[in-house]
C-alpha cells in the first residue's frame, strides 16, 4: 500500500527542525583573553587570499605580538585538512591567534575569533602616546651640558621614539624599549639666553593604521641657560 503524499510535507518539516551542528564542532568555545594566553601573536584582519602555502590576511590591528600590515599564515596541506583546520572566506573579517613554528606563522579554527571581541581586549591604539612630563634635571649654564627628563603616558613598546628640539635648530632622539615609561637626554647649549626646548613621542604604528608616523602633542619648557 502506498503512503498517502501528504506525509512528506512532515517529514521536510521535522528534518528542517533539527538542530543545526555547530559550526566549529571541533573546537571548544573560548574567550579571546584565554586564546591570548596560548597563542604568540594575534590581530583583528580580513582575508585577502591564498597565496602559494599561505593564507594572506591585512592587519586591521595588532593585539598581541610584533606583526606587519600583512600577515601569511600557513594553509593546510593538500590531502590533510581537519575538523579543526582554518579555512576563511575572502573578504571575510576575524580575529585570529598564532603560533610561531619554525615553517612561518600557523593558526587553526580553534583560535578564531570575533574580531570585535578581540579588539575589545585592548592592543596597539593608532596613536602615540602623549609627553607626561618635560623637565630640566640639572642647571643651565652656558656650555654646560643640561639633562632633561621625559615621562610618557604610557608604557612603550619598540616602535616609540622621543624626538626633542632643542631651540636652537639642532635636536636629539632616543628609542625607547618596550615597557619604558621615559628617557633622559642631555644637550650642551651655547651663550646664555632664553631657551625653549620640545618635545615629542612618535610611533610607527601597524596594519590598520596606515604605516604613517605619528606624532603626540608638543610638550614644551621655557628656561634661561645663564652664564657658566
């Protein structure tokens, strides 16, 4: 005996109810700061394209680690992709963690993540930080030699450099290493005179920032250099 056709309608109906499988089955659900902890380096990008054995990702920001504006991040091999291996669609924005092998950067579908929630866990803002502090550390005398102090807002990392003119159309640098806070330089001024020196912070920035150097506000000291 055939079965009535309206049956079918039901069946449809109760398959299309099923619960969907998640779409990374294989990879516990994380929160980006756990992912943070394990991984080397990670960003907020898109997906531009494969290239040869690598994926091609533009750097929207850094979180974590020291990357460029483009990042090649390996590609699984042909004939051995997993449950958990990452396979983006072009165009498509995410955030992603990395790990450092000895082949080149390599990541999975298990350190994905939503690249607002990454983002929102900090990383390197597209600006410099600010001179906290300019001040004269020892007296200035005609062609004597004068130490200055800089503090700035925040702690540094390897792309800050403090820029300071000294007034009479010469001026000096230093980078500052990661973690430092500031930096002390010293000029030998000539005759005694009203003096201004300024100073800056610069950064080379990363990915989404465009590349440009930028510049904090001038922070500026007004003083005499009197006579030696």
């Amino acid at each position: 005996m055939r079965r009535p056709l309206a049956v079918l309608p039901l069946v449809v109906l109760a398959l299309a109810l099923l619960p969907a499988a998640p779409a990374h089955a294989s990879c516990a659900q994380r929160d980006p700061r756990s992912i943070l902890e394990v991984v080397d380096a990670a960003f907020a990008g898109t997906y531009v394209e494969q290239r040869g054995p690598h994926y091609v990702f533009a750097v929207e920001q850094v979180v974590k680690g020291e990357l460029g504006p483009e990042v090649l991040v390996l590609a699984p091999a042909e004939g051995r992709i997993t449950s958990i291996d990452l396979r983006p669609r072009p165009g498509e924005r995410l955030g992603l963690g990395l790990s450092s092998t000895p082949a080149g950067w390599s990541a999975t579908d298990c350190s994905r993540m939503d690249p607002d929630a990454l983002l929102a866990t900090g990383g390197r803002p597209c600006a410099a930080p600010e001179v906290a502090s300019l001040r004269r550390l020892s007296a200035a005398r005609a062609g004597r030699t004068v130490r200055f102090g800089i503090r700035i807002s925040s702690a540094a990392d390897a792309a800050h450099v403090v820029r300071v003119a000294w007034g009479d159309g010469t001026s000096s640098s230093v980078t500052l290493r990661a973690g430092d806070s500031g930096a002390v330089l010293a000029h030998r001024f000539g005759p005694a005179r009203r003096r201004v020196v300024t100073a800056r912070v610069e950064t080379v920035p990363f990915g989404g920032c465009g590349g440009e150097v930028l510049r904090s506000r001038p922070a500026r000291l007004a003083f005499r250099v009197s006579r030696a």
